[in-house]
C-alpha cells in the first residue's frame, strides 16, 4: 500500500474533534443540594437520551467520514498481482528509454550494460527499440527482433550537452510509443534520475500517461567541476563550483576576439565555489566574444567551458522622414525615443541605420520613396504613421496597401483598442495596458497582405504589418498626435516604440541561450550557422518558423540581410548538479505508473529483471473510497435523527 499524497494523512489529527463534541454531550448534569422544594414550580423537562449502543454507532460513523475523506485524498494504491498471460511470458514490445543529457556523461557505461540486460532477458520473438531521451526524444532504432541492430542503437546512445525535464516526460513517451506501434507496449526508463530534473509536482510525473513503465536507476558520478560566468557592470565574474569531495587548485584560461589570453587558478574546497572578475573595456564597436576554460579534464567535459557574447554598446541612427505638417509627430517620436530605446539617434534622413521612420508616409518624395524602396530590399525596417498627407494620397507608400476609401472618424468617446499580439516581438513585452487608448481619427487600409497586430473595436487594424521584399513596415494607421488618439500621451505608446524598432533594426535577437532550449528568433529572412560554418537554419525555415534547438554549446552566426552577430550557447547549469531524486520519491513514482516493476535496484551493477514474469499493477482505492464516503454521508444524518422524542 502506497499514497500518491501522503501529506492529506495529517488530516487524521481532526479525529478528536467528533471525539471532544460526544465526550460533552455524554457529561452527566451537575446535581446541586437544596434545603427544600417546596418553592420550587413544576416543569416539563425534556427526556435525556440514552447513552446507549446507538450513540457510539454515531460517533464511529462520524470519525469514519473524516477517515475516509483523509484516506481519499492521500489517493491509496494497492498492488494487485495480475495472472500470468499464457505461458508466462510478457509478449508485449519493449522500448528502451535511455537518458543521454549531459547529467549522464560518466553514467552512460553503466547505462548500456542495463540496456543490454534487459535486452538479454527478453525473448527472442519479442520486438524492442531503443530511444534517447535529452530535451527531445530520438528513436535511435524502431521496433525489431534483430538483436544486433538493438544492441548497435545502444551503443550508439552518448550524452549529450542538453537537459532532460521529467515534468511530462511519460506523456511524451506515451505519444512517441503510439507512433511506433499500436500494440501496448512495456517501457524501460534508464536514467541517474536527477533531483533538479524532478517537478515541483507529483502529479506531473505521471500526468498523461498510458504506458508500463520500470524505472532503472544508474550513478557512477566522478568529481565534477563547473564553470559559469555572468556579466556585470564591473566586468565579466568567472565562478568555479565543486561538485567533488576534495579540494582543487584549478586553472582558468579565457580568451577574446581581440586575441588577448589570460591564465588564471583558483583554489576551490570540496562542494564550495571560487571565482573573480575579468573587467572588461566599453564595447563600442561591433559584440565581441570571450572564451573561458577550465584547463584540468573532469568527469563532465561539457561544463568546463563557458562562452559569452558582450553586446555592442554603440548607437544606432534614426533616419527621420517625416511630411510637411509633421513637425508634432517627429517630437512625440523625439520624445518615446529618448525615453524608452535611448540606443537609437533620430536624424536626418540618411539611411545610416537599419530601420528608419516615416512620418505621415503620404509626404514622402519619388526620391525618398526610392530610397526607402532599396533600404527594405536589403533587409531593413521601417516604422510608418499616417497624417493629413496620407489621407490625400489614399494609399500607404511603400507597403503598396490602399485606403478603403473612407477614414474613420470616431465619436468623442473614440474607438476602443480590443485585441493585442503578444506573440509579436514588437509587442512582447505586454506591460502596457492598451485598454485606456482612445482613437479619435485613423485611416481604414485594405487589409490584403497585412497582419494586424493591434486591432480596434471596429474591425479594423491600429498596428498592421507588411512584409516588402526581405524588409518589413510597421504602419501605425493614426498619427502622433493627440488630436488622433490618446496613445502618444499613454504608456504603451513609449513600449510601441521601443519594441517596434528593435524589432525592425532586429536589436532584439538574443545574444544567449541554454543547450537544447527552444530558441526565438525574432527576425526573418534569417540563416543560423555554428562554430564550424555548417547551416543550421535556413531563410526558408525562418520564413516558417522562429525556434529552434541549439544541442552543442559554443559560438553561433546569425545573419539577417543587413547585419550579422554572435550568439552564445551553454549547457543548462542545473545538469551539473550531482544530487539524485530521493530513493522514495523514485518508489512512490513507481508505485503509480500503471504497470511497474519494483525489481529496480538504485545501484549501477544489476537490476533484477526476472521478476517481470509476476507483473503487478497499481490499483486506486480513491474512487471506492469516495463512493463509500458519500454513502456515509447519507446514512450519519438518518443515525443522527434516529430515536429522537420528547418526555413530558
């Protein structure tokens, strides 16, 4: 007998409450002497009841209401034997599940021996395949009774840098199992079952799954040491952490783009932590990268090195085209600028920038519209209000869109903004609260190859997009001007701005991310290559899709069609943690897969397997446990009442 939820016993303590109530109810009367009765009235007194065999009926069935009640929420299971199938023997395939993140580097020998076991232990008409589980599941071999090929696959498994999240994981399992077979298939997870891998719930250890699982505990960890570094104001701190039980002098070697190389040791305790702080000169020009190593080889390579990408901090211009009555519309831009995206010079109109405003885009020059035209083929951005010259031209240059042919003009309450995308980079960071906006004035535009991003409560579009060759237009189809709408006087006017021309120039690409994490990438037309120039994302992958796992860590080149950075990838520091589930944890987990087989020892030299021929299977007490809570619950009020009068 188990509890999925042990905690709801405590419940129990509440026994002594219907205990106390019947224990005052049962005091006999306090008797008093007097010297004589004869004052004393006449009166009907109401009949005591009998404390007779009933009363204490009642009290049991009071105390086993609070019992069934504790006992359904701690949720029981009960292992019941299931009889044999036939012969004895589970014909059912088999799906070795091994974990392959970088927690497991020093335990991947252990890990292929108890596959091979298994393995050994089935019979031979019985079908199995191998999966590598790390931040993504991988069918290294498909159902098959060729033992050399299975033993091939599990060969084949090596760790790698990425994490392995236990939180949903038997769901998954579950959804990958259903697309290699339609048969019930028998699961073996073999795994160093890692403490910072567990979720913070119980419940998301077996949510969504319908598949036998056995779990398989291997460890054979060495010591470990782990380098970290996070950038500051003062400079770039390097951190040592111990994860040995002796003391280290250990050696750090970093190295730049400039070529600079600098050595350094740190004497570092058992568990304990040691580090300095490399200062770092103002990064004016183009992001640099730094390099840091630990020189000694430990168990887990892979967290020996640490890359870091120090973001440029040099402005970018703000070519400014703005109409000839715009004068009010480029200082409210002045104006958002200097606030919230100080990073970005508003100018004259140059083209020195990637991504460029136009205000009231109907005043713009045949020249200027050439310009803009040439900008948005070479990948460039553009940020674009209407005004008075828009209306007149009945049309939004550049993005080739055409007014409907009416402009709106709302009531005094103005039109009410009802839909936000949150998902769009520009307006990712949400902390604005648009419901306040009120549009007085704004041009309705053809909304024919448009997304709009912000939309009001008439249908049509604030914020819209267009895609124009490899460039891309943001139009605000009202102007800055609080004659138009109230947004230039709200907060969320100075959030547009900031994330709208990051979004254009494509400032906000991350210069960071963790191994095998999915990764945004908040631009298009966009090609992603590693340290060795291989492609990992094409211009036609980011045309569809904007994340993507990056397994090895080190430097990566993004390219847009106007810029080119650095991106820096590391392992998951939680995967350095040597710290394994508790070993009751694992049993309780166990206990509530739908199948399990608690022959697995947490030991790495054997896991007994011949105990499969007497499967066991879990089974919830909870729902009978409700049923007869609720019965209970009928018949104490029916007790309760029995019996009851009046004696005169």
């Amino acid at each position: 007998m188990t509890f999925l939820a042990a905690g709801f016993l405590t419940g129990l303590l509440a026994l002594a409450l219907p205990w106390w109530l019947h224990r005052l109810e049962s005091r006999s009367p306090r008797t008093r002497r007097v010297s004589s009765v004869l004052l004393m009235r006449p009166a009907d007194m109401p009949r005591q009841r009998h404390r007779t065999l009933r009363h204490r009926v009642l009290l049991g069935v009071r105390m086993l209401l609070l019992v069934l009640l504790a006992l359904a929420f701690a949720q029981p299971l009960f292992e019941r034997v299931l009889p044999d199938a036939g012969d004895g023997a589970d014909s059912r395939p088999v799906l070795l599940v091994l974990d392959t993140s970088l927690s497991m580097t020093g335990s991947m020998a252990p890990a292929r021996r108890q596959a091979r076991r298994l393995l050994d232990a089935l019979p031979a008409a019985v079908p199995a395949g191998v999966v590598a589980a790390a931040s993504e599941l991988t069918l290294l071999q498909t159902l098959t009774t060729d033992r050399a090929r299975l033993d091939g696959a599990i060969a084949a498994a090596a760790a790698d840098a990425t994490r392995l999240d236990f939180d949903g994981l038997l769901g998954r399992l579950t959804a990958l199992a259903a697309s290699v077979t339609e048969e019930p298939v028998a699961l073996h997870l073999i795994s160093d079952f890692q403490a910072s891998a567990m979720p913070d719930r119980f419940n998301a250890l077996v949510a969504d799954g319908e598949i036998a699982v056995t779990l398989h505990p291997v460890l054979a960890r060495a010591d470990n040491w782990q380098l970290s570094a996070e950038l500051s104001e003062g400079g770039l701190r390097l951190v040592v952490h111990s994860h040995a039980a002796e003391a280290r002098t250990v050696s750090i070697v970093v190295e730049d783009a400039l070529g600079g190389r600098e050595r350094r040791t740190l004497d570092v305790g058992p568990g304990a932590r040691a580090g300095f702080t490399l200062p770092l000169p103002d990064a004016a020009g183009a992001p640099r990268w730094i390099r840091a190593a630990l020189e000694d080889a430990d168990a887990v390579p892979a967290d020996d090195g640490f890359f870091v990408v120090v973001p440029s901090r040099s402005a970018l211009g703000l070519p400014v085209f703005a109409g000839a009555g715009a004068a009010t519309q480029v200082e409210y831009l002045r104006a958002a600028v200097a606030a919230a995206a100080p990073m970005f010079q508003p100018g004259p109109p140059t083209l020195s920038g990637p991504v460029a405003a136009v205000l009231d885009a109907g005043g713009l020059s045949a020249a200027d519209s050439r310009r803009l035209e040439r900008h948005l083929a070479e990948g460039g951005g553009v940020f674009m209000t209407v005004g008075p010259g828009t209306q007149r031209l009945g049309a939004l240059p550049l993005s080739g869109a055409t007014l409907t042919g009416r402009t709106l003009e709302a009531d005094a309450a103005g039109l009410r903004v009802v839909t936000v995308d949150p998902r769009h980079p520009a307006l990712a960071a949400g902390a604005a609260d648009w419901r306040d906006v009120r549009v007085y004035r704004h041009l309705a535009v053809a909304p024919a190859a448009a997304t709009a991003l912000v939309a009001l409560d008439d249908a049509t579009g604030l914020l819209v997009e267009y895609p124009v060759a490899a460039g891309r237009v943001l139009a605000l189809t009202t102007a800055l001007d609080p004659r138009w709408s109230s947004l230039v006087t709200s907060p969320a006017f100075v959030e547009l701005v900031d994330g709208a021309l990051r979004y254009l120039a494509q400032e906000n690409v991350p210069v960071a991310a963790t191994a095998g994490e999915p990764l945004v990438i908040p631009a298009s037309n966009a090609q992603l290559f590693d340290g060795s120039g291989a492609r990992m994302l094409s211009l036609g992958d980011t045309a569809a899709r904007t994340r993507v796992r990056l397994n090895r860590p080190g430097f990566y080149t993004l390219r847009t069609p106007n810029r080119e950075r650095l991106l820096a990838v590391n392992p998951d520091p939680r995967e350095s943690l040597p710290a394994a589930a508790e070993p009751g944890l694992l049993a309780r987990w166990q206990a509530a897969l739908r199948a399990g087989d608690h022959s697995a020892a947490a030991d790495t030299a054997s896991v007994d397997t011949t105990a499969a021929d007497t499967a066991s299977a879990p089974l919830a007490l909870a729902p009978w446990l409700l049923v007869l809570l609720l019965m209970l619950a009928v018949l104490e009020p029916a007790a309760a009442n029995a019996g009851r009068s009046i004696r005169t």
